[in-house]
C-alpha cells in the first residue's frame, strides 16, 4: 500500500515538474518574443544556425523518412490485402506521412540532434560564464543565442519535413511498386485522389510548432543550466526528455484543432 | 565612484551577503581579499548587475544599478570591462573574433578599424600575432590576457577582474598583475580586484578589503591591512590554521 502511494507521489511529482517547467518556457518565450520584435534578426547568426539544424540533419531525415515509408508500405499491404484493398496502400502511406510522421519523426530526429546541441552548448556557456560576459558587455544573450535558434528551427523543420514526406512516399512507392507489385496507375491514382494540399500543409504548420518548441525547451534548458559539466549533462537529457513529450503531446492537440 | 550601501544577498537559506558597505574611488586600484566559496564573484556580479541584492544600493556614478531597467542597465555597462574567473572567451570565435564582439557590438567603426584596435589592445596584453587561434588553443595564461583585450577593447572608465591569477604559476602571476598595474596607468582606469592572494594585493592594491561572512571587515591602505589587529585578518594573512577562522 504505501509502495503505491509513493508510486503516485513520485507520478504526481513529476507531472508537476513538467507543467511548472512549461509554465517557465512559457515565460522564456515571451521574452524571445519581445525581442524578436524589437530589434533587428542577426541574419548572419540566423544562417549559422539553419545550416546547423537544417543542412546537417538532412541524411538523418532522408533515412529514417525512406524507412518509415518503406514498413509502413509493408505493413499496409499485409494488412489490406486481407480485404484486397491493395491499392490503398500508396494513399495510406501518403496520408500518414504528410500529416503525422513527417512532421513528428522529423522533429524528433532534430530533437535528439540539434535540441540536445542547443542545450549542451548554451549551458557550456553558461557554466563557464560565457552568457554572463555578454551580458556585461551589453549585448543580449536573448537576442544573439536565442533569438537565431528559434527563428532557424521554425523555418527549418518544416523544410526538413518536406524532404522526409518526399522520401516516405519514394520509400512506400518503392516497397508497393516495385518489390510487392502493386499496380503503379491505381496506387498512384489514389494518391492523388485522397491527398490534398491541406494535408500537407497542416503538416508543415504541425512541422513549423514542433521547431518552436524543441529550440525552445534546449534553449531554454541550456540557458537555465547550474552545476559545472555534470550540470550540462542534466541539461542535455532534460532537454531531450521535455522537448520529445511536448512534441507528441501538442501534436495530438494540432491534430484535433486541424483535421 | 562606486559605492555599496548595505548590500544583503541570500541563496535560497544560504546567506552570502550580510549588510555589506564598500567605497571603490575612481582611477585606484581597490582590492577585495577572502576565502573561496565567501561571496567575492557574488559581489563583483552586483557591481555590474549581473545579479541583483536582496536588498540595498549599489550606485556607480550616482544612479543605482539594482533599481535600473534593462536599458539603462546596458548604458551604465558600457563604462565597465570586466575579466572573469575563467576569461569566459567565447569558445565558438577565433581570439580577433573574440576581442572585436563589443567593437562591433557598440560602435560604427569599419572594419579595418576595428581590426587596428584588435591588434592594439592584443599588443598591450603582450600576445601579438595570435589573432586566429581558437580559445581551446590558447593556455590558462594566454586566455586571461585576451580576456583582458577584450574587457579594455570599449576603453571603459572601470574594469573588474574576477581572480585574475588564479590557478597561474607564480610568474605568469607576476607578468598579470604586472599587466593590470600598467594598464591601469596607461588608460586612468578604475580597478576593481578579486583575490585570494594576499601577497599580490598587498602589492598592486591602493585600497584592499577584506570580506568575511557577507562583509567588509578591515578596509585600507596595504600598510593598514598589513598592521592590522584584527585576528581574522592576522590568520588570513600568515595562512595559518589556528584562530578564529574555522577552516572545516
Ligand atoms: N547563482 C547562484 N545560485 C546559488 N548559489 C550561488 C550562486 N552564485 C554563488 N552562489 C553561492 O554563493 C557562495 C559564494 O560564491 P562565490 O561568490 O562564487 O565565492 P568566491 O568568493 O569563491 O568567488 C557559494 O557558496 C556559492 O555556492
Ligand atoms: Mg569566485
């Protein structure tokens, strides 16, 4: 019995952290925000970053969007081909790609890449008092650290998210077409005929939300960081942790907002 | 001037300043001596904002820092340079990048003048020619001295060094505070030391403060601090394990 109701405690208390940290990252936005707006982007910082979060992440997103097209090819044709509706598979793919596991698989991956990143080097600097100097020296760290990570992160998952829909189709198209022999005219056709723009356009929105809030929970974790190396590394796992539960659970929202 | 009035500060149930009251004259050499983990850095942060009291004033120039608004609070940052603990480089530029941030930050000036002054403010500190080297390249020494380019690069009036020799072997502790003392002179500037090293302070200091649990406990010229009778002071001094003082 009291085994259970410590269970629930330590359950409680950890819902607790969660919401009591959303609350500060809340906080933590608003203050990006406002500077977001009242001061010029350093374009230049902003480039830096997107090759970071975007260019760099593209072979990661290339793979895991071909494989997750491919299986999911798979398992759809195991699966319709019990009621010989085989030549919904390429819709299937084409529709669980653009509006779900595009945009969250992709941020995912960025999360467990650049997040992680953002959070283990702003809280480097933080530690070693680099965030302080620019402080002193008049220079927000908002606007130069911050700022650029955001701003990079909302345009360039989304970006991302194109490349990985792309490939989950060429993977589903490979696996159906070519290894399973589905008639390529009608898995095609129905591609055309069930997917529209919007799909792929609320995945991308889905896309841009997600880049928000996984730049922001690393920032946010790098920026709040204490406790020398072994503190960075909290900061890091954090980061990862906060940003892969906020991202599932929004777009369950999204999704119900959007479709 | 720079004047601490009553200054207290409390980290959670940790007391760390306790009613401190400091007077730093402008164009000197003010010293602040005491035990490590004893608040020095805290305070240094107050002078510059960075952290702000609990309660009391820090004014500088007449207005107070810990009443200020972000905005002003940059304006009145940009009289001051100041040396971290570590030199707080930022790892991510080459040491021209590095001491070139608050020129390009603050200032109009071209390129190629921004550069000039790089140059100069490298040659000062005695390390010409390192321009294009990262941080990580550079040892404990070398890195305090560009950290030291950089905090003159703006030619602020007050420039606060945060352990300046620490963990230094003796004669690049020399060659540092040999630094800061002709620097000092060379632009007028006001200095604000933090040191657990007795021997240095007495040396380059005009005035040196002792802080002891959260306040200035003996204040004055080397040769006051050095007579003293306070008996903390007298154990600070010899470095010896007996008085009042509890070492664990
Ligand atoms: N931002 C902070 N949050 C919590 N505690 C702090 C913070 N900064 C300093 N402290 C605590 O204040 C005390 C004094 O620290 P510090 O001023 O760094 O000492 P030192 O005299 O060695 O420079 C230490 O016990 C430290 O743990
Ligand atoms: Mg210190």
């Amino acid at each position: 019995m009291n085994r259970l109701i410590q269970a629930i405690d330590r359950f409680g208390r950890s819902i607790l952290w969660y919401v009591e940290e959303m609350g500060r990252i809340s906080l933590f936005f608003i203050s990006a925000l406002s500077w977001l707006v009242r001061s010029p982007l350093k374009v230049r910082l902003v480039f830096k970053q997107m090759e970071f979060v975007g260019v760099k992440s593209i072979f990661v997103v290339v793979l895991t969007g071909t494989f997750t097209g491919m299986v999911m090819s798979l398992q759809g044709y195991y699966g319709f081909r019990l009621f010989s509706a085989e030549s919904l598979v390429g819709s299937t793919v084409a529709l669980g790609m653009t509006r779900e596991l595009g945009p969250v698989l992709t941020a995912l991956m960025v999360t467990a890449r650049a997040g992680s990143a953002m959070a283990a080097e702003l809280g480097t600097m933080k530690v070693t008092e680099q965030i302080d100097a620019l402080y002193v020296m008049a220079a927000n760290p908002i606007r130069h650290l911050i700022v650029p990570r955001v701003v990079a992160s909302i345009a360039m998952v989304p970006a991302l998210t194109i490349v990985s829909d792309f490939m989950g189709i060429m993977g589903g198209y490979f696996v159906g077409v070519k290894l399973l022999k589905i008639n390529e005219g009608i898995f095609l056709k129905n591609i055309y005929k069930l997917v529209g723009l919007d799909d792929i356009y609320n995945g991308l929105i889905k896309a841009a939300c997600f880049g928000l809030i996984l730049s922001l929970v690393g920032c946010y974790k790098g920026f709040t960081t204490y406790g020398g190396a072994e503190g960075v590394g909290r900061a890091t796992t954090e980061a990862v942790v906060i940003a892969s539960i906020s991202i599932l659970i929004s777009d369950y929202f999204l999704t119900a907002l959007m479709f | 001037m720079i004047q601490l009035i009553d200054i207290h500060k409390s980290f959670k149930k940790q007391k760390v300043l306790d009613g401190l009251n400091l007077e730093i004259e402008d164009g000197k050499i003010t010293v602040i001596i005491g035990r490590s983990g004893g608040g020095k850095s805290v305070l240094l942060k107050h002078i510059i904002g960075l952290i702000k009291p609990d309660s009391g004033q820090v004014i500088v120039d007449g207005d107070d820092i810990a009443a200020m608004n972000e905005r002003q609070l940059n304006e009145t940052r940009k009289k001051f340079g100041m040396l971290f603990q570590e030199a707080a480089l930022f790892d991510s530029m080459n040491v021209e990048d590095n001491v070139a941030f608050p020129l390009r930050e603050h200032t109009k000036k071209k390129e190629r003048e921004i550069l000039e002054i790089v140059k100069d403010r490298l040659q000062a500190v005695g390390l010409p020619g390192v321009e294009k080297k990262m941080p990580s390249e550079l040892s404990g020494g070398m890195r305090k001295r560009v950290g030291l380019a950089r905090a003159i690069a703006l030619h602020p009036r007050i420039v606060l060094f945060d352990e300046p020799t620490t963990g230094l072997d003796p004669i690049m502790t020399e060659a540092i505070d040999k630094l800061i003392v002709d620097t000092q002179k060379m632009y007028n500037l006001t200095c604000i030391i933090i040191s657990h090293d007795i021997k240095s302070a007495l040396e380059m200091g005009d005035k040196v403060a002792m802080l002891y649990e959260g306040r200035i406990i003996e204040e004055g010229t080397p040769e006051k601090i050095n007579n003293s009778e306070n008996p903390i002071l007298r154990q600070f001094l010899s470095g010896s394990l007996e008085g009042p003082i509890s070492v664990i």
